[in-house]
C-alpha cells in the first residue's frame, strides 16, 4: 500500500497524525492508518507520531499505531521509550 503524508499546518512541520496524536484524536488516527498515512512520521522535533501520543497521554492513539506496526521499541530524539513517554509527560 501506498503512504500518504498530509500536513496540518501551512509551515509544513506537523504531518497529520502527529497533529492527530497531539491531540489525542484516536478516530483521526485509525482514519489516516486506514487511507495509509505514514506512520512512522517525525515532528519538527524528530518525535514519532507514536512518541507524540505517548507525550499525549494518548493510550488509544499509542495502541492503534503499535497494532499498525510501529516498533514498540521506538525512541524519541532523546532517547525516551514509549513507557518514559507517557509516564513523565
């Protein structure tokens, strides 16, 4: 399957599922995984969309993108897990 980027800012520095993931929107996320948005996409930062969701305290975002196929061993930039995400943000 193809991936597809969508941006969601004019600045183009947030794809839209990290957009979806910041704010915690698990039926926009399951929607672009669905039309085959990009999954592994950084931020501005270099966060991934699941680190993103993780920083979010986004449970079901995290969940829809690990069952998508990100690797649960994903770090941030700085070299957080998914589980030091979501306990200290």
């Amino acid at each position: 399957m193809a991936q597809i980027k969508i941006q969601a800012d004019s600045a183009g520095k947030k794809t839209g599922i990290n957009f979806a993931c910041q704010c915690g929107s698990a039926p926009n996320v399951a929607r672009m995984i669905k039309l085959g948005c990009y999954i592994h996409e950084t931020d501005d930062f270099g966060n991934p969309a699941i680190i993103v969701a993780a920083k979010n305290n986004s449970t079901p975002c995290v969940k829809l993108l690990l069952k998508a196929g990100v690797n649960p061993e994903t770090k941030s930039p700085k070299g957080e897990s998914i589980a030091d995400c979501a306990k200290f943000y």
